[in-house]
C-alpha cells in the first residue's frame, strides 16, 4: 500500500522559529522596577524606627510587669547590714587610728577614768568614734559581747 503525501490529513508542517516575536513577548511581560526617591527612603526609614521604638517599649513594658520595678539592696555579707557589700565593710575593713582626743571622761556614762578606749562605732575602718570606759565599751559599745557589730548607744546601759 502506497500511501501518498496528501492522505496525511492531520499532519502540520513545523512553524520556522522566529526570535523578534519571541522577545516581543518577553518584553510585554516584564516588570520594570522604578529607584525610589529619596523622600521615600527617609520616610520608610522613620516608618521602621517608629515599629523598632514600639516594639522597644513593648519589651520594657513586659520586662518590668514581670520582673518588677524594685530596685535591688545591697547586702554585705561580712555584717548582714545594706546599702555597701564586702568590699567595702566598714566592719571587717583594715582597721584605722581614730583621730580623737582623749580627755579620761567615757562619752557613755560620763563617768572620770584614768584609762578609756576609742570605740569604733561605725565600724573599724571609720574615722568615726568615741572615747568609752572598758565596762561601757564592752557593755554598750558591744551589747555584752565581743563578737556583736559595734553600735553607737544612745544611754548607757549600766546606768539604766
């Protein structure tokens, strides 16, 4: 069976390839970006530092809700006292000469003693002091106990 080139009825010779209606159609679909001005910058900018600024105060605004606003105190751990720590202990520092004058007469009790001692009040490593007897420093000065922090007493406790 012979079978002719006209019998071919669905047969579609191949289209030659033409390249300018190609890039004809590539062109009409393109986007074509535009630089943007300089007002548009700086305003995008501002718009990006305000978001930035609310969201910063977002975050403070949750940190202090849930940690809470107080301020931490300073505890020193040589004395158990506030507000220094032990670095600088007035109590366990390196003990200073007070700059007092004797004079005999315990600022405790008033009493008149050929001997007296400086009594380091505020701690040993104050300038702070006062001239008391041995019995009103060890008493007063130190409520009975070498060992207790020394305290500034308002009476004498061996008067009392």
């Amino acid at each position: 069976m012979v079978v002719r080139q006209n019998q071919m009825p669905y047969y579609v010779p191949p289209q030659q390839f033409d390249p300018t209606q190609w890039q004809m159609a590539v062109a009409r679909q393109q986007i074509r970006f535009r630089q943007p001005t300089l007002e548009e910058v700086i305003l995008n900018l501002g718009k990006f530092m305000a978001v930035v600024a609310v969201g910063a105060a977002a975050v403070c605004i949750g940190r202090e809700m849930l940690f809470g606003g107080e301020e931490s105190v300073r505890h020193c751990s040589e004395c158990g006292r506030t507000n220094h720590d032990a670095r600088n202990c007035p109590l366990t520092g390196p003990r200073t000469r007070l700059t007092i004058e004797k004079t005999g007469i315990c600022s405790c009790c008033y009493g008149r003693f050929r001997y007296t001692e400086g009594h380091h009040y505020a701690g040993r490593a104050a300038e702070k002091g006062r001239e008391m007897c041995v019995p009103c420093h060890f008493h007063c000065g130190h409520l009975g106990d070498w060992a207790n922090a020394p305290i500034n007493p308002l009476y004498c406790r061996g008067a009392a």
